[in-house]
C-alpha cells in the first residue's frame, strides 16, 4: 500500500464530510418539504405577484 501524503488525507476528510453535509441536508430539506409544502406555495405566490 502506498503512504498517503496529509493532502491526501485532507482530500479524503472534505470528500467525506461534502458527503456527509449533502446527507444531512437532504434529510433536512425533505422533512421540511413535506411540512412546509403550503407555505412555499403561499411565499411563491407572493412573489410571483411581485
């Protein structure tokens, strides 16, 4: 196995936590999706006016 260099290891660390981060947040968005689904409908529409 060849030795990893600390960029490499700094590359690994950002690519796992990206992963993790865009996880977390489509869990989040989806919670908030199925709950909110009217108010972005009532904001859209505000807007959509503007």
């Amino acid at each position: 196995m060849p030795q990893m260099g600390p960029m490499s290891w700094m590359m690994m660390l950002m690519l796992t936590v990206t992963v993790m981060m865009m996880f977390l947040m489509k869990i989040y968005f989806n919670k908030n999706y199925s709950m909110n689904k009217n108010t972005v409908k009532k904001t859209q529409m505000k807007y959509w006016k503007l």
